[in-house]
C-alpha cells in the first residue's frame, strides 16, 4: 500500500466549518472590543453571495461601518489566531485508522492557523511527516515543490509510492504529478475552491466523493511497508 499524504482543508475536515468558526471570533470581537454588532451574520451573507477576498471590507460596508484599515487587521489577526471549532470528517477519521502509520500531511497556510487546526483535530500524533508551507518561508507554497521534496527526504520514498489527496486542482497535483507521484482529488459537495483544473497537467489522476474509495485508486509497487519515523518497514 502507498504512502498516503493528505492535503488539510476540505480534505480530512470542512473548510467552510473553520471559515464560519472565524467568523464566529470575529464577530465576538468586533461587538466586545469595538462595539460593533452583527459582524458574525454580515461576514456569513457576503460568504454566501460568493466573496472570498474582501469579507470584512464587505460585512463592515453592510453594517454601515467604514472599514479602516486598523479594524480590518484586527479582524483578520482574530480570524487566524482563533481557536476553532472544527471536526474531523468521518471518512477522514475511517481513512486515517486504514492507513496509520504510513500517512503524512503538506498544507498551505499561515503555520499558527493550520497548526491550530491540527491541534483541534487531534491530528498530531496521527500524521507524520507533518510540512506546513507556511514555516518554510515566502514562495514555498504549492505548487513549490519544496514541500514535497521534504516529504520524499523524510520518508525516503519517490515517485508512485507516495500518493497526494487534496482538493485543490488550481495548486496541488500539478507537482506531484511531474514528481511522479500518484494524484487524488477528494471532491467533498461542500467543499469551497470548485474551478476547473486550468490544464490536464493540473489534474489528479482519480477523483473520489469520499476517502472512502481511496484504497481503489492507488497501488503499491512494492509489498507493503510501513513508516516508523524515520525508515520504512516491511509488514
């Protein structure tokens, strides 16, 4: 069986829960330190009517507030450094039991956020090697393929015995694909980031509804061996 690293949002939890957890904080936030009420359902409406990059500018507009630049960076230093209420998907949880021990993870993002969201997901002991692009510096997120030559160096493994699930085709399996990695794109009915992949090299190879049928997409090359910290052993 392959090594097996998992992508983060909307792979093993929703994104959306982590997003409307923020939402959430800030909204606490902008009526107890600002006085301002109705943050929380502003930033929810404009979420839903499709708007990604400017949501506080927006909610704010709708609560007839100017959004100054000072308000809008502490919102989203709210947003990011907040504890959140988020839960692992059961198929995630049925897909990490399946292959513990033989399952990392790479994932975009602030490094304090994601590790926030590993941390409520009790995932650390769960996944090893754990590469957040965010703690490698400017310019190493996906598609760099920084994090995953880390992977390759961490378990020793290349090519067709490591397999990336993510969700993201914009930005996730074009350089694992040119690394000669096996592609799976988990394509949850919430999940937020819906385009097209851009070319066919943007694409993963399989496209699954749930972790569930992940053991019908991938192989392994070799008997299967398992990954103790460090090397990998035969079972």
């Amino acid at each position: 069986m392959t090594f097996v690293v998992f992508d983060l949002d909307d792979t093993l939890y929703l994104e959306r829960d982590f997003v409307f957890s923020g939402y959430r904080a800030v909204g606490n936030r902008a009526r107890d330190h600002h006085g301002i009420d109705g943050l929380e359902e502003a930033c929810r409406s404009v979420f839903a009517a499709g708007e990604r990059q400017r949501v506080f500018d927006e909610a704010f507009l709708r609560l007839s507030v100017v959004p100054e630049a000072d308000l809008i960076g502490d919102m989203v230093e709210t947003y990011r450094g907040h504890t959140p209420q988020i839960a692992l998907q059961a198929d995630a949880d049925r897909a990490l039991q399946r292959y513990a021990g033989r399952c990392g993870l790479i994932s975009d993002g602030p490094a304090a956020t994601q590790g926030a969201k590993l941390s409520a997901l009790n995932l650390e002991d769960r996944l090893s090697p754990i590469l957040l692009t965010g703690a490698l510096g400017q310019n190493f997120g996906k598609p760099s393929p920084m994090a995953f030559e880390l992977m390759e160096e961490a378990t020793g493994l290349t090519g067709r015995a490591l397999t990336y699930v993510a969700d993201n085709p914009i930005k996730d399996f074009i350089t694992p694909r040119r690394m000669g990695w096996q592609t799976v794109m988990i394509a949850r009915p919430q999940r937020i980031h819906r385009s097209p992949p851009p070319t066919a090299d943007h694409d993963a190879a399989h496209r699954i509804p749930l972790l569930d049928a992940l053991d019908e997409c991938v192989t392994w090359p070799e008997p299967a061996r398992k990954w103790h910290g460090g090397r990998l052993a035969s079972r």
